[in-house]
C-alpha cells in the first residue's frame, strides 16, 4: 500500500461536560496532535469528524503548561489544522468505506459520548467487518464497549489490550465522576487487559486492535497503526 494514498479517520468527542462537576471536558490535545502529525507527516490522508461536526471541545485541562509537548506545541502554532478541526464532519456523513483506518484519540469526553453514540459503533464494526485498523488511546478504548465482532461477542474479548488504567484515572480524582472506569469495563468485558506504569508509554497490538493507555502513548499508538498500515 502506497503511504501517500492511505486515508485515516480520526474520530473526537463532541462532549464537554464532565459529569455533573460543572466542569469542561472534551478530547485531550496530546491524544490528537500526537497522533496527527505522526500520521500527516508520514503521508497519511487524515480526516477529522465528530458525532455534532464542527469544532469538538477540547479538555482545558490539556491546554495546561504541564501537559505540553512537541506536539501540542506544533498545534498551537498550525492555523490549518485548526480550521479543519473546527470543520469536523459529523460522523453520520461519514463511510468506512473511503477509509483505510480508524483512530480515536481520548479525553474523558468520548466516555459519554462515543461510548454510546450508535453510528460510531456501527463504523468501528464495519472497519472491523472489513480487516482495518482499529485503535484507541487513553479514555478511547472505552468507545469499544458496546462494539461486536463479527460472531457477535464484544470486540475486545479475549484480546490484548490497554487503556486509561483505574491508578491513572485516581491520580485525577475523577473515580467517582467518570460513567465507567476505562480498566474494569475492558476486564469485564473478556478483554486481556494489561498496563505498563502510570503515565509512561504502554501499547498494545492484537490483530488489527491497537489500543495506548494514557496520553504519553498516543505518538506510539499512531506509530504502530502506521507500522500496521504500510504492511
């Protein structure tokens, strides 16, 4: 497969609440522009859409100076991947179809949303249907709740994989706000789930699942979806 003619969709929140706390949540900057890049730099054609379109929230709290890298220091800076952020198309536009990959970056807003929105679930089973990629960072994973495989078992069911893990989501004191934890969701739901140590790059692949734990993994999870791709 020619890099330059791959075509990954990338698919963010449109939720910004969190829970009840009043606080904003939406998709985590890292999650996003980590993986972007990774991705555009290396040829990919990548399309952003979101259950709403238009510009999905981002988390404020991932616009802090703490949780700044490379990446998110190069979006600061790009007026066109801003303008094509603001212009998501609203997923129900979207087919699998004209489509190599699909990726979800995570934030806690994908929890409330993605999780339950019927016409992401029914993508992520027809990219699956259809032997593509399929992978997830950090709060993403969690989108794979109500996903089947093609036998009608949960997706992740008897597969590898990681995601926000129940240390992670304590440290940011959000146990009691979040709908599901991330970790106990994929346990209960048959997956083998593991994780590396908190906050450090953790990913893992099985089959054409790739899912990251946290956001420090979501250059890596790109990578590997890129490693993926050019097979």
């Amino acid at each position: 497969m020619e890099k330059k003619n791959l075509k990954v969709l990338v698919v963010l929140t449109s939720h910004d609440q969190l829970g009840d706390t009043g606080n904003k949540t939406g998709f985590w900057v890292e999650e996003f522009a980590a993986p972007y890049y990774v991705l555009a730099d290396a040829g990919v054609n990548v399309t952003i859409a979101s259950p709403k379109g238009g510009q999905p929230p981002i988390d404020p709290k991932s616009a802090l100076p703490e949780f700044q890298t490379e990446a998110t220091k190069r979006f600061d800076e790009d007026k066109e991947l801003k303008i094509k952020l603001a212009n998501s198309i609203p997923l129900k536009e979207i087919s699998e179809q004209d489509y190599d990959a699909i990726f979800y970056p995570g934030g806690h807003g994908p929890l409330w949303d993605l999780t339950n929105d019927k016409t992401s679930i029914a993508l992520i089973e027809a990219f699956w249907r259809n032997n593509k990629p399929v992978a997830a960072v950090c709060h993403a994973p969690g989108v794979l709740r109500f996903v089947k495989d093609t036998n009608g078992s949960s997706l992740v069911r008897g597969k590898k994989v990681t995601g926000f893990s129940n240390s992670e989501e304590e440290a940011v004191q959000l146990t009691n706000v979040v709908p599901f934890l991330v970790e106990d969701e994929l346990v209960k739901l048959g997956g083998i789930y593991s994780k590396g140590e908190d906050w450090n790059s953790y990913v893992l692949k099985d089959g054409n699942l790739i899912t990251g734990q946290n956001p420090g993994s979501s250059e890596e999870t790109a990578k590997e979806l890129l490693a993926l791709l050019a097979k």
